[in-house]
C-alpha cells in the first residue's frame, strides 16, 4: 500500500454521494465486517449506500448473525447497474464477485481494499496491503482518516473480521499493531466473549455428527507438502444432509483437522448440493495456502484460503497436492 493510493481511496470516500460496497461470495467475518464497518460510516457521512455479494441467496452465515447494520445488506438485482463508486472489500479478483463482477465494467470508479495479494489485479485505485493482518485493518485506517466515529456497532464489525482473520490472534500475522487495534476496538465496548461464542462456540447439535464423519474418515499424508505433511478429509452432501447441517455449519470443521501437529496443512472438501465440492486450506505458515487457491480460482490468505472445484474428491485433491508441492514457501 503506498500513500499515494490510500490518499486517493480516502479522497473517493469522502467526495462519494453514493457507493457500492461488495464483498467475495461466501462471506467470512473479515469480509462482512470490513464491508459493514464501512457502510455504515459512509451512510453517516449522508452516503447513499449498498452492500451486497455475489450469490443468488443473500444468506448471512449464522455466526455472523449478530453483526449490526444488516439492514445495508441487498441481493445483488438490486444492486444500481451502473454504480458511480463501486468498492470491493477482501476480494482478491474478479471471480471472486461472482454475480457482481459485471460491475466491474459499468462501475464509473473501482476502488479496491484487500489484504490479498494472489489472482488478477483489477480496480481503478488500488488500497492492497499484504501486509496487513486483515482487510478491516485498512478499513479502520480509513475510517481514522476520513474522522468517523468507531463506535460500538463498529468497532464490532472491525473485531470481527480481525480476530477471524488472524486465527482467533494465533496467526503470525498478529502484529503488536494487531493487539493494538484490538484493545481500542474493545476500549469502545466490544463484547470479545460473546464474539467468540457466536463464531466458534455455538453450533447446531448436527456439526457434532458431521464433525465426528470428517474426523472418521480423515487422511493423514506426512509425505506430501515436500515433506511438510498433510491432513484432509471431505463431507458429502448426503452427510450434511443427514446432519441436519449446511455447509456454513461445518466452517468449524478445518480448525480440528489443523491441529494434526504431523501436517503443516490442513484441508476440508465439502460437497454443495448441486455436486461441486468447496475446499478450505489452513497452513500453519510455512506454506503459502493462499496463492495456491488464487491460482486454482479462489482466494485467501498465507494462513487460510479456499476455492470451488467441479471434480470428485480425487481428481481435486491429486490437484491440489501438485499445486501444495510448488507452493511458496515462508
């Protein structure tokens, strides 16, 4: 991020009459939190805003639902067609916009807020720090310099997407700066203990089930990574439906495979209904999980990344251990 693109991010903010702010299909909580925290400091500033993602069903993952200012949230048709500032937030490239990547090209500015360095570059202004432990990290360095009030509601957002992104502040990524932001963000009222139950401690009984057929049938391959070691499993459909679970249910189920201390990385397949399989990756840093899914067609992080592939369990995992053999190293 050099200054001169964040003095001009700011200088779009500030001057916006109206804006639309999108964030990747699948949202997590920097995503949605960096999204919601900026929507609504623009909407105080008299900003006409809209906040949306790319899928048809704008369902909002149950361990987000307490996130304030949800009201700014609108599917994408209803998402202005030619929209005078269109901001991305945590989207690394234009796929990851799904229905709203048209947007793109009719938008009379782009500008870009990511911590994401892998896929296609796009956008008109740039504010991409891959340094940064998280997008809301930018964001509140926005907020800070266009003089909006971190309030409550959020600081929430900005917490939200900052302790999910930095693995709950286990990451390396957690920076003194991180803890920093961290204690202002609780200083205005944030409840972490409450955070905490809603995104990692509160599951429906079904998780219990699914959770117990990913463990069942997980894969220990202490070879592959060049020797770093991987461990993977994968949910069916039918399994989740059997659950009683959706795929948004068995987020949680990656951070238990991860704690195989014999694999540097760790990997979920999930199958969607239709018979695409979601695939989450965790490393615990030395490998680089994060340009391995951008070049696979997702996005992500050094610590946490993912993509959708439309083969079976097998041709996508010999795909993704290629891509993991190669993969940057820290």
């Amino acid at each position: 991020m050099s200054v001169p693109d964040r003095d001009a991010a700011v200088a779009l903010l500030r001057d916006a009459h109206e804006a639309v702010l999108v964030c990747h299909v699948a949202p997590d909580g920097d995503a949605l939190g960096s999204m919601l925290a900026l929507g609504q400091a623009l909407r105080r500033r008299g900003t006409r805003v809209w906040c949306s993602w790319g899928e048809p069903a704008l369902v909002v993952p149950e361990a987000y639902a307490f996130l304030p200012a949800q009201d700014l949230l609108v599917a994408p048709d209803a998402v202005p067609a030619a929209p005078a500032l269109l901001v991305t937030l945590d989207s690394s490239s234009p796929d990851r916009l799904g229905l709203l990547a048209d947007r793109l090209d009719t938008a009379g500015c782009v500008l870009v807020v990511d911590h994401h360095t892998a896929g296609e570059p796009f956008g008109d202004v740039r504010l991409v720090d891959p340094t940064a432990a998280a997008t809301v990290v930018l964001v509140a360095d926005l907020l800070d310099a266009l003089g909006a009030e971190i309030d409550l509601d959020v600081a929430t957002c900005l917490y939200t997407g900052l302790v999910t992104d930095t693995g709950s502040f286990r990451h390396a990524s957690t920076t003194p700066s991180v803890h920093a932001l961290a204690a202002r963000l609780l200083a205005a009222g944030v409840r972490q203990d409450l955070v905490a139950q809603s995104v990692w401690d509160s599951n429906p009984f079904g998780y219990l089930s699914a959770l117990g057929a990913a463990c069942s049938a997980a894969v220990l391959e202490p070879d592959a990574v060049g020797g770093h070691g991987l461990v993977w499993s994968h949910l069916s459909d039918a399994q989740l439906s059997a659950a009683g679970v959706g795929l948004a249910d068995v987020e949680g189920v990656i951070d238990v495979l991860r704690t195989a201390r014999e694999a540097e990385v760790a990997v979920v397949l999930k199958q969607e209904p239709g018979g695409a399989l979601r695939v989450s990756t965790r490393s615990r840093g030395a490998v680089d999980v994060g340009a391995v899914c951008g070049a696979l067609g997702g996005g992500g992080h050094r610590f946490a990344a993912g993509f959708t592939c439309t083969g079976d369990v097998e041709t996508t995992m010999a795909l993704l251990r290629d891509a993991l053999a190669t993969a940057p190293r820290a």
